[in-house]
C-alpha cells in the first residue's frame, strides 16, 4: 500500500507544480527513478516470504568469495555439520572450481546459474568420496517451531551435468539440536536422521536445466530449531539412475532458495495447485498437480464430476481429447481447488501410401491410405504437368477413421497429353487447415505405346500395350521370364516373385513392330 500511496503523491505534486520549465523535468525523473526502485525493490521482497523462517534463504548475504577449495563454506549463518568445507560457489569465486556459472566438480565442468542471486550449494548425495560418502548442510531458524503447527517447506536443487546420474532421498531433516557426525574417523559419513523433507514419492530428480523444486507440508512437534539439506540414507537404501555414460559416478546437486514458512502466517503457500495448462500431443501423456508432499486430505476430479484419485497430489494421465481436472484439498484447515486443462492437439495425419495407376482409357488411378484422421472434412486430388503448378481436379469425403483407403480416378482427356504427369493429396480439416501427401508422377503412354504402372514399381507393376500381339518381360541377362500372348488387357504382375532390379518390357506388335521399356522393379 505504501508503495501506491508514494506513487500518488509524487503524481500529485508533478501535476501541481506550478515551475513548469525546471521543477517539472527533475520531478518527473524522480518520479520514474522512484517507480523503478520500488519495483526492483518489490522484486526482491517478493523473492520470499516476509515469515520465511530460514535465515539467508538464498546464500547471498554474508558472502565471503571462494579463493581455494579449502574456502567454500558456505556464507553464515549456514554452516558444514561435518569437518569439510567444500559445499559453496559463487560468480564472484576468483577460483574456476567454485564460480558460477561454470565450476569443476566432479570430473568434468559444470553449468548452472543461480536460482536466485550469485550462489549456492553445492552437495553430494550420493557418493562423494566413495560408497556412504556425503556431505551437508545446516542453519538455525530464526524461530523455533510451534507444537502442531503447520509450515511449508521447499527449496529447489539441480544435479549437475558432471554427474553420471542422479539419486532420491533429497531432503531436510528438521531437528530440535544441532545434528552432528564423526568429524574424526571420517568428516564424510551418512548421518543417520529420519528426514521428514522429501518429494512425494521420493524420486529420483535427474534434471540438469532446470531446478526442481522438493516441498513438502509439515506438522511440528515442538522446539525444532534446526534444519539439514543432504541424504541421511545409505547407499543400500539410495536409488540411482544413469543418465549419461561418462562423467563423475556420484550424484551432486547445487541447492537454493530454502523457505520454510508457517502456514498460518502465509495459508496461501498451502492452496491447491493442479499445475500449468498444457498442450500435449495425442497419445502423449501430462503431469498434473504436484510432488508437495504432506498432503492428507486431498480429491481429484475429471471433468465429468468423477473422483479419480483421493491419496497423489500430481500424476501422470494420458486424455484422448481436451479436457480438465479439478484438484480439491484441506490443510491445516485451509480449503482449496484448482484447475488444470490439457489440450490435446491431435496427431498429424499420415499417408501411408499413395500410388497412381493408368488404368484403360488412359485413365489416372490415384489409390492413397491414410490414418490418424481427425476432423478432416476432405480431400482434394490435385494434378499438375509440371510438378509445380498444380490444380484441383476432384474432391474426395474424409472418413475420419484410424484407418482409411482412398481412391479417385481421373477421367480427364489424357490421351492427348504427351509425357508426364504430377498429382498430389491435399487434406482439409473442417477448420480450413492443410495438409499435403508427396508428389507422385505417372508416364502416360500413348495408344501404340507401352504403358507400365508404377514404374519404379514395388509390389505390383501394371503392363498394357495396345495392340500387342506379344508382351515380354526379360531380364538383364536377356532371358525372357514372363509372356503374354494376344496382350490386348491390361496385365498385372506380382513383383514379389522378381528380383529387384532392372527389366526390360518389349512388346511385339500385330505389324511386325517392336517396342521396348525399362521396368525398375524396387
């Protein structure tokens, strides 16, 4: 309110300023300068929660730059429960091992900015040093926690892309003391804490672009002042999954902006959220809701009214046409919906084959299969004699089915045509949109010619010379391998009984003439 109510009055006073030619001009800048640091400054408040119980949320305060591996603390009042330092990078970092964006960790180099500032930690859940091997990090919270009262707790991290792959158990374990481990036999030990911090599900979080965020909704006992990111399980009971075949074989995250908030403070940090509208291809499957965990009372609902799931808060569901879900749930007695819609666009429709024909009468077959038709109105059959200028020359009702056979024949005046011609498909879908097969062409031969189609042929090849007393079809070492006495029809031949080559097709005619053609058989 204060930020509008400053904002008013700097208006006020420019309006009434009665020094036009001077005071106007420096009023006006320190109206806009006034505007611009507000609205930075409201970024950077709006950045956490004002009840954010996690000093430092973010490690940017405090910073002290890392000049060697020994002095990566990380900035206070953060700290390492264990005898090691090496858990904090930053951009202003004077050694390339602990800088951001770029680091060396692990075997290779690393890349990731800061979620929110110039730092972060950098942790090893999974092997840091060996088998069991891990290192962490601690905070005391501003306030001790209230017995039965209710918090939200997330932060976010990012494995790195050094990593072979990544691990589960990624986690804060809240406690009433200090946790602490053997800083004498081996500063690197598991510390053994059942952690109440974890995604729901625990999974294993694999993602090298972006940080993911672990939350969860928590429930005090009373007295807990501290908090610990790391993974307080050992090996044995730690999944991994490869993601990539070199590069270091443990899982390192980098870790940022912690907050943990009571929920009677901030109740919105508990509403419901049935996650971001999404697009999806038809068969393709979303992911809707969250991986909050902590949730208890919560109900999905399809569009249709119908509860479809009453214990996940996120879950993958595969729709076959638009839709949406409602997520209902109570925490902390706080009530909540929220919607999400998945689109499904479908796929995009397919022809499968399209051959062309010259059938009797020098007419033009066209023979087309398609699928995944949806909302197709039509097709047109489009011709050309220069494959590149084509018309419309019929029209063909789409069925809509997941599959379908076409044909269209062209009863144009072809006789008088003399080389080549190009069709194609053109598909409309009932909202004007278009969608095109490849160009197929056809050579028309004349009443006296060879007619072979199609040629290149792959399954069955059509022969027809008008006038023919004798067709021959030889192959390339001059053996005749089919013949056709008194070849006045059309003759069709099974090109799964020839090999795959070239052929030469000779016609004898009624006069005596012999005509010759290649046959390429594929």
């Amino acid at each position: 309110m204060e930020f509008f109510n400053t904002l008013g009055r700097l208006s006020s006073l420019v309006k009434n300023t009665n020094n036009s030619e001077k005071a106007q001009p420096k009023l006006l800048r320190l109206w806009f300068l006034t505007i611009f640091t507000l609205l930075q400054l409201g970024k950077l408040l709006n950045a956490q929660s004002s009840y954010n119980l996690v000093d430092n949320y973010s490690f940017e305060n405090n910073v002290h730059c890392p000049t060697s591996l020994s002095d990566t603390k990380p900035p206070m009042p953060w700290y390492v429960p264990q005898n090691y330092s090496g858990v904090y990078a930053n951009s202003c970092s004077s050694i390339p091992n602990a800088s951001v964006p770029y680091n060396f960790w692990g075997s290779g180099i690393s890349y990731q900015y800061a979620l929110t500032g110039n730092g972060y930690a950098a942790l090893f859940f999974r092997n840091l040093f060996g088998s069991n091997a891990r290192n962490y990090i601690q905070t005391k919270l501003k306030d001790s926690l209230v017995s039965g009262g209710c918090y939200y707790i997330e932060f976010f991290v990012s494995l790195a892309n050094s990593m072979k792959g990544g691990c589960n158990n990624i986690s804060i374990a809240i406690s009433n003391n200090i946790i602490w481990t053997d800083t004498i036999n081996n500063p690197h030990d598991v510390i053994p804490f059942n952690a109440q911090i974890y995604n729901y599900g625990n999974p294993v979080i694999t993602d090298t672009i972006n940080w993911v965020k672990v939350s969860s909704v928590y429930v005090a006992q009373g007295g807990e002042q501290y908090i610990t990111i790391g993974n307080f399980k050992y090996d044995n009971a730690t999944q991994y999954q490869t993601i990539q075949t070199s590069g270091y074989g443990g899982a390192g995250y980098y870790v940022d902006d912690i907050q943990l908030i009571p929920l009677a403070m901030e109740p919105a940090y508990a509403n419901a959220f049935a996650g971001d509208d999404i697009t999806i291809a038809q068969g393709d499957s979303a992911f809707i809701g969250s991986l909050t965990n902590g949730i208890s009372n919560i109900a999905w609902y399809n569009a249709a009214g119908q509860k479809i799931d009453s214990v996940a808060p996120g879950f993958w569901v595969k729709p076959t046409s638009s839709t949406f879900y409602v997520v209902a749930q109570t925490v902390c007695g706080n009530y909540s919906t929220d919607t999400v819609f998945v689109n499904v666009n479908p796929l995009p429709l397919k022809f499968i084959s399209y051959t062309l024909r010259q059938a009797q009468g020098d007419k033009v077959e066209n023979i087309w299969v398609t699928a995944n038709e949806v909302n197709v109105s039509h097709f047109n059959i489009l011709r050309s004699i220069d494959g590149v200028n084509f018309k419309v020359i019929g029209k063909v009702k789409a069925q809509n089915k997941s599959y379908n056979e076409y044909g269209f024949t062209d009863n144009g005046q072809l006789s008088t045509v003399d080389g080549r011609l190009y069709y194609r498909i053109e598909s409309v879908d009932f909202d004007g949109r278009k969608q095109y097969s490849e160009i197929r062409n056809i050579k028309l031969e004349t009443k006296t010619g060879i007619s072979l189609s199609p040629n290149p042929a792959k399954e069955f090849v059509t022969v027809e010379c008008k006038g023919a007393k004798e067709l021959l079809i030889i192959d390339y070492l001059g053996r005749a391998i089919k013949q056709f006495n008194n070849a006045t029809q059309p003759q069709t031949i099974n090109c799964k009984q020839l090999t795959k080559g070239l052929y030469v097709v000779k016609a004898t005619m009624a006069n005596g003439q012999v005509k010759t053609e290649k046959l390429v058989i594929e």
